[in-house]
C-alpha cells in the first residue's frame, strides 16, 4: 500500500535546511558498496565516461567515478552541499552561472571533470547538460516526491544515451510505517517509470 506517501511533500526549503542542520543521514562517508559491486554492470567495459548523479548531494563515489577517468555531472539543490564536495575532497573548482537556468549555477572542478549544477534537476534539459552513458541513481528516485515521480523519469530518459547503463537504487519497506524520504517505490512502478 503506497497510498500512504503518494500526497507526501518535500518542499526544496525543507532540503536546504535539512543541509544547514547538518540532518543528512543519508550521507555516506564511504563509497556505496553496490556501485563497487555493479561497476562492471555501469561500464560495460567502457572507458571515458559521461556519467550522470542525479540528486548527488555530496556523494564520495563522483570523486571516486572521476578518478577512475570518468567525466562526472552531478546536480543538487544546496549550494552548501556542493561546496562541501569540493572542499572535502581538497579539489579546487571555479563557479559560473547557467545562463539557461535563471539563478542556476555550475561549480567545476578546475580538472574539469567533475561538473556539478547547482539547480532544481527539474531546470535542466540535454541541451544544457548533454547525454549520459551512465547513471548512478541512489537518493535520487526514492527522494523526489511522489507525485514528480513520472516527470523525473521522462527527464532521466531523455538525459542518456541509447546505449547507457543506468544503476538504480532503492529501499524496501512498509511505507505504512515510515513517512519518507526515501520513499518506497515498487518495482511495478519502476517498470512502468522507465519501461
Ligand atoms: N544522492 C545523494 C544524496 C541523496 S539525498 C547521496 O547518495 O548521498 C537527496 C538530495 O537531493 C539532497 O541532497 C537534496 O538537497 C537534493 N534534492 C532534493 N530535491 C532536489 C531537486 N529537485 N533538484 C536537485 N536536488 C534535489
């Protein structure tokens, strides 16, 4: 029964302060172990990658992709979190501003490969950010509010290429019993998100 979540609202506000408040449990400190496992599944052994961190917070695997020789584009709403990516990973990058996106901004590290914008996802399109031939979606699907769900996965299909691999992660559990973030999505609607 998802029912119980489907009218649950995360406003932006509420993510930024859970950012100021340092409320961000679901940061990990140490790379995820299923995109260790399923690294294989995400390359297909490809070389020199675009690869896409939807909703990418301050995720240690962007740092981890780009040293692997992997061009990384992130986007995420706080700019705080941004800045803590590059600082606490001791990379320095510069700032522009999106002139697509009214108020978006990119942070880039000055490498160049790790490019993250500093927008709502719902603000960019591929003609801003181009293709991607891999995606790691953890925190990202299962944070998006429930009734943006279908427009999520309509941009996350027209963000990547047609021979991309595209890593989900998701939580099961009751959602009777907990409210969300992260919201739990089934995996008949997965099939019907992404076809
Ligand atoms: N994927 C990350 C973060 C997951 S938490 C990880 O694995 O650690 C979800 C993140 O999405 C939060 O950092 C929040 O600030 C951000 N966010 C929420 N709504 C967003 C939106 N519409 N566009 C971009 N980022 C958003």
């Amino acid at each position: 029964d998802v029912e119980s979540q489907k009218e649950r609202v995360v406003t932006e506000e509420e993510w930024l302060q859970k950012w100021e408040m340092g409320n961000i449990g679901f940061h990990k400190e140490q790379g995820h172990p299923l995109l260790q496992k399923y690294l294989d599944v995400l390359l297909n052994g490809r070389s020199g990658l675009r690869i896409f961190f939807p909703l990418c917070g301050k995720a240690v695997e962007m740092k981890w992709l780009a040293d692997m020789g992997h061009s990384v584009v992130g986007v995420e709403l706080s700019e705080q979190a941004v800045k803590e990516f590059f600082s606490e990973h001791s990379l320095p990058y510069c700032e522009e501003q999106v002139p697509e996106i009214s108020g978006g901004k990119m942070f880039q590290s000055t490498s160049g490969n790790i490019s993250l914008y500093c927008c709502s996802i719902y603000d960019l399109s591929s003609s801003i950010v181009g293709k991607f031939d891999g995606v790691w979606d953890r925190g990202a699907l299962v944070a998006v509010n429930p009734r943006d769900r279908q427009c999520y996965a309509s941009l996350m299909i027209n963000l990547v290429e047609k021979n991309s691999s595209y890593l989900l992660v998701t939580v099961s559990y009751d959602p009777n019993k907990h409210k969300g973030p992260p919201f739990y999505v089934p995996e008949s609607e997965i099939k019907s998100l992404f076809g």
